[in-house]
C-alpha cells in the first residue's frame, strides 16, 4: 500500500513523528457515505402534565413530548426524549448534557441571559386556584385577564387585589419558575410563599389544606382541577401575562447553536401554519394556546 506523502515503509519503522504528520496531512477521514448525524437531545420534565409527564408504562407523553416529535419529523432529524429536573435545565444545557429544552419553559429576559430561545409555540398566562365558595376565594374574585406589560389602572387595582386577598395565606408555586418570580415580586411581602420542586407537589399540599392557594400557569391549573380531589377549587381572581411571566414557551437553546434555533424556528412556524400546532394544543390543553403566526 503506497503513503502518498511518506513512501512505503514496514509500520513498525515509521517513526512517532512521522506518524502525526501523515496524520495531519491526510486529515480527519470523511465521514462514511450515508452516515446519520447525531440524533438531537432534547430535554423535558416529565413531572408537568398535560405539557410533559411520565406515563404508567414509564415512557415520556404529553404534550411537549408531541410536538418535539412533530418538529423532529419537519427538520428531518433523529431526537431522543430525556428526563430532566427543571431546576437543573439551564446548566445541564450549557454543560452539553442535551440540545434543546422542552419543559413549558417562559421566554424571560433573565433565562436570555443565559440560553437562546426559538419563537414561541405556545402563549399563556398564570391564575390562582383556591377552594370554591371561601373568603378567600370571594376576595379575589371572577377570573380576569391583565397585561404586567401595560402599566394599566386595571392591572394596577388587579395586582393590589391579589396582595390583599392573599395577605398571610400560604401560597404554593414551583421553584425555579416565572411563578415563583411572580410570587416573588408581588406577593413575597404579603404572604408566606412556598416553594415546590414539581407542580404535583402544591397540588398535594392544597388539597391536603397545607395551602391557601397555589400559583401556575392556567393549563397546569385546568388539569389540576380535573382531578376528582379538585372538585370544590377553582381559578379565581386576576390572571396575568407579559412582565416577569415572559412572552410565551419556546425551545431553550445554547446561545451558540443559531443554525439549530433557526431550524426549530422553521419548524414551529410550519406546525403553527398547518394547524398542526392547535390540534395538539386542543388534543392536550382542550383550548388553543397557541401565540400569533
């Protein structure tokens, strides 16, 4: 066998040398023809239904779980769906553990900071659930929709309306979340707020009356309340969109990885086109979440 650059010589007779140099002239050998890319590792969940959560059987469902398998079809790449706690999702993605997130994660100027996000595929907004026909529940009120983004008399009255309605109550939210930044920044001088690391786990401190309310966006609370242990609670009072709830869920990327925010980008904007994007938001939510094409 003839080395172009170094002649023919037994391999035991190469020197070291020799050896890293043909290496760097012949460079890295092309990638056999055909060979598949690495499948895209996209994070979520699991513990945050009817976005994400873990079936009986064990598998991953839900419906983030659909649409990352319908926008993996439309940029035509392999994904593998991983389990992640949310408190760790940031990190575990700048460190390579994974390529995307998928987790009902808020696009907020503060997570920008550190990850990229695609464009929306879903804008939502918070409420409160308490227990029906209580003080409490009559303070706050009928459900009404307010932008923190308008600086508006009714958002003003709407958010005074909250403090003085949740005054000493505890209020249950998931760490690491825009809910707990809402509740942060409204409620922390008011009430004794209560972090949780799953959603599922307010929801058991709620209906065991260890809470007076607990903070979430409005399609986590509207699968709470279809549990039969929610019968007597109910969204009551201001629910509120924009400011430090953020402009909608998008796919957390790496700041480094535009040619991959651009596919999903791409993606979404075809799901969103197609109808593709309302029927599953419908299939899950039983409402169109969906944001503006």
């Amino acid at each position: 066998m003839q080395r172009r650059f170094l002649g023919w010589k037994p391999a035991s007779a190469i020197p070291a040398v020799a050896i890293l140099l043909g290496a760097f002239l012949l460079g890295t050998p092309a990638a056999p023809a055909g060979a598949q890319e690495p499948a895209l590792r996209i994070a979520t969940e699991g513990a945050y239904p009817p976005w994400n959560f873990t079936a009986p059987d064990g598998k991953l469902d839900g419906f983030e779980v659909d649409l990352a398998q319908d926008l993996c079809r439309r940029m035509q790449a392999r994904c593998n769906i991983v389990q992640q706690d949310f408190d760790g999702m940031i990190p575990a993605l700048n460190s390579g553990k994974f390529d995307a997130i998928m987790a009902g994660m808020s696009i907020t100027e503060q997570r920008q900071q550190a990850i990229a996000f695609s464009r929306p595929y879903v804008a939502l907004g918070n409420g409160i659930v308490v227990e029906k026909g209580t003080d409490l529940a009559r303070a706050l009120g009928s459900v009404q929709r307010l932008s923190l983004d308008d600086g508006s008399e009714a958002t003003k009255q709407g958010i005074a309306r909250i403090q003085a309605a949740l005054k000493g109550k505890a209020v249950g939210v998931q760490g690491s979340t825009t809910h707990a930044a809402f509740a942060e920044r409204y409620l922390a001088t008011v009430a004794d707020i209560r972090l949780y690391k799953t959603t599922e786990q307010h929801d058991l401190d709620l209906a065991a009356g260890r809470l007076d309310a607990i903070i979430a966006d409005s399609t986590a609370l509207q699968e709470t309340l279809s549990k039969p242990d929610f019968a007597d609670y109910a969204i009551m009072g201001p629910g509120f969109t924009g400011g430090v709830l953020g402009t909608g869920i998008g796919v957390g990327l790496r700041k480094s990885d535009a040619a991959l925010k651009t596919r999903f980008d791409e993606a979404i904007s075809s799901a969103l086109a197609d109808g593709t994007l309302k029927r599953l938001s419908e299939k899950w939510f039983k409402l169109d979440v969906t944001p503006r094409p």
